[in-house]
C-alpha cells in the first residue's frame, strides 16, 4: 500500500487588524512570540515534527516580513531532499488582488493541488499558538474514512462567543456549526462549549468540490462560516479534539488575535507551573531548535512599595542594568536602563526602556526606545498609545519620544 500524500497549507494571510498596532509593519503570523520565536513558528514546528516538510504558506499583506523570518529561521530544511517552506502569494484571479476569506484562499491556489495531487489537504493557521501531531490527526481522519476532520477542544462558554461552536454525535459526527454566536450559553454543556480550532483535513476531491461550489455562490468563503456548515449534508464531518493528538501532558491552545489574547499567551508561559513550555519534547537532543529558545529564571523584585515573585524570559544579548524586572518577556538585544521598574511587560527585539522609566502591562516594540523616566500602563495612555480593553498599552514603532519629554523626566529624578 502506497504511503498517504499529505499536503500542508498554512492560511498566513489575514490583516490582524486585532493586533494592530502590532501589525502595521508586519504580517500576524510573524508578530513576536516568546522572546526568540514568532507565532507561525508553532504550527510549522508541528509540521516538520509531523514529518511534513513541504509546506506551502499562503501570505497576502506584509509578506516580505514574512519572507525575511523565512529565510532566517527555515532554511534549515533541505531542497535537496525535497523538503521546503514555500511562501504563495495571492493570485490575481478576482477585481481585488485580496483573498476573499480563508476558503478563497484555497480556491485560487488550485493549481498547487493540481501539481501536487495530494491524497490529503491539511489546512492549518498561522496565528495560534498550540502544539499537535498531525500523523495522529491523519490517522484518526483515515480511520473513519472522513471526507473533513476539524480538529477541536472545550472552553469556556463566556469566552466563546469569538469562536465557531460544534455540536457533535456519540462516535464524534459533526451534526452542527453556529458560527461565533453573540451569546454561546445555549450550546453550552456544563458551562463549556467545544470550539473549533481552525485546523482541518480535508480528503482532496471533497475540497475541491465543496470549494469551487462556495465560489460561485455570494457568501463569505470561509470555512468555519460557509464550507463546513454546507457540508454536513454532503459528506463525512468529524471532530478530533486536540488532546487526542498533542504530545503534552496537558493540551494547550491559544488563538493570538488580538492584543489581550496575545498579551495573557506571553504571559502563561511564566506561570509556574506553566501551562505551556515553548521547549517541544518532540525535539531531539541535538535539535537546532533548542538554539532559540531564551533562558528562563524565578525572581523577586521590588516594584514601587511591593515584593512581587515571578519569572522573566530573556532571549539572547538582552541586556539588564540595576532594575527590577519582574513576569516580562525580553526579545534578543532589548534592553533595560538602570532604576528602571518593569512588571508584566514585552520588549520586543532591541527594545530599550531608559534610566527610571516605570512600565506595566506594556508591549514596546522592536527598536524602541522609552525615554528615560517614563510612565506607561498606570491608566493614562489611552491618548498617546493604543490600549486594549483589558489594560495593554502597546509602544508602537511609529511612536517618538520627545526631546522635551526626556528632558522633563530627567528633571523629575
């Protein structure tokens, strides 16, 4: 019996307007993660540890930033072998050159399945953070002889109205999907909603066809909205949840889409115990993977009239000078002046904060530099940076800090 083609497709292409201003200058999938990583790092780490190391990744805006981490950070993989990470941008078959939603994307890259003829599509996302198997996921779909296998998990209702919720059968048949409902109670059980992670196979011809049928219909083309609800009808839909194919002890998923969701997701990985680890058992010992991942360490630091325990993750070349840092995230070359007070912070890379400056619950991006003895994250930044609803100031790089403002806060101290 001939081996199972499978062919990865990562959806890298949405605008991240929920993320934004992280997004201004760069494509979602590549927003920094963790110090040394980016959130596409995780989904094709599952593919490569999956054993899938021809990847298409379908990109649309900032796709340079996107092509750069790439190069840098994927090269790894050998052409000799047949092995790529393939960057696909959009085609120009529509009045706009954009992808109409996330089954259109498919759509007009057709002629990659064309090419590849694969026996097996795996649509996966490049915005989430999660770790997962995908031979398991495979194996699972052949076993049922499934025409799509959606992969899922349990969450809570009051924190699902932002996800598409699935109703299941007693052998996991897919009997219905209500889209991000504005209230999910009703379809709740026990107060949690299982929720679909937006990961997919799909048995090629049955994408096919289910595709080029949405495309000649006025919908939205998406998956979650359109394709999967128009095929319970037609064919076998089956559930998968993610803790039958993860290879943690405790199944992890994060959806990083905007600023607050992003934020709580750097900040689980300094929980104690964390709820997710950014080193993969997967890897062998002798791994390149393990070259970047940043050190980790406990602290207790004094933050204005409080002792406050926590960790920090400081990637390489981060630089730490006489301050109290303490539950932040530090990219490589970012760097903290000395009196400086950070609490539940993210410096991207080559971030600095200046002499005395006091941040809370701020994101500054790369090659920032916060003046000396600024205040950010007390409750007054709304009008000078973008501030999520739960509290998250974000120092974006199109911010300058004045002359005046380092001069006044030099005068302060």
């Amino acid at each position: 019996m001939r081996p199972v083609n499978v062919l990865p497709m990562i959806l890298a292409g949405g605008i991240g307007e929920r993320l934004y201003p992280l997004t201004s200058n760069r494509a979602k999938p590549v927003v920094p993660f963790g110090g040394s990583f980016r959130i596409l790092d995780f989904t094709l780490m599952n593919s490569v540890c999956s054993g899938f190391r021809r990847v298409h990744v379908l990109t649309q805006y900032h796709s340079q930033s996107l092509s750069r981490h790439l190069a840098a950070r994927w090269g790894f993989l050998s052409n000799e072998l047949g092995e790529y990470i393939e960057l696909v941008p959009p085609k120009m078959r529509a009045a706009t050159g954009v992808y109409q939603g996330t089954a259109d994307a498919i759509f007009r890259n057709l002629e990659l399945l064309d090419r590849e003829r694969p026996d097996l599509v795996l649509v996966l996302s490049g915005d989430h953070v999660y770790r997962a198997d995908y031979r398991r996921f495979i194996d699972l779909h052949l076993e049922r002889e499934a025409d799509i296998t959606v992969l899922t998990d349990w969450a809570e209702a009051a924190q699902c109205s932002a996800f598409g919720i699935i109703a299941t059968g007693p052998d996991g048949r897919i009997t219905g999907f209500v889209e991000k409902p504005a209230d999910p109670s009703p379809f709740a059980h026990d107060g949690r909603c299982l929720i679909n992670l937006g990961v997919y196979c799909f048995r090629t011809e049955f994408l096919v066809q289910q595709i080029v049928a949405d495309a000649k219909r006025k919908t939205s083309h998406d998956f979650g909205k359109n394709i999967l609800p128009a095929s319970l009808d037609r064919g076998g839909v089956f559930s998968c949840p993610l803790g039958a194919i993860c290879p943690d002890r405790a199944p992890y998923w994060r959806d990083v889409g905007s600023i607050d969701s992003y934020f709580q997701a750097n900040m689980d990985l300094l929980a104690s115990p964390a709820p997710f680890d950014l080193t993969d058992p997967r890897w062998a010992p002798e791994s390149t993977f393990h070259e970047w991942l940043p050190a980790q360490y406990s602290t207790e630091a004094r933050i204005g009239d409080r002792v406050v325990e926590g960790r920090n993750i400081v990637s390489s070349g981060a630089q730490i000078e006489r301050a109290s840092v303490v539950n932040c995230v530090l990219s490589p070359r970012s760097k903290v002046g000395p009196g400086s007070e950070l609490e539940e912070c993210v410096l991207f890379a080559g971030a600095e904060v200046g002499e005395g400056a006091r941040l809370r619950k701020v994101i500054v991006e790369e090659n920032v530099r916060v003046s000396s003895g600024a205040r950010i994250g007390f409750g007054d930044d709304s009008d000078r940076f973008t501030t999520s609803p739960g509290g998250v100031a974000v120092v974006s790089s199109s911010y300058r800090f004045s002359a005046e403002q380092e001069s006044e806060a030099v005068a302060v101290r």
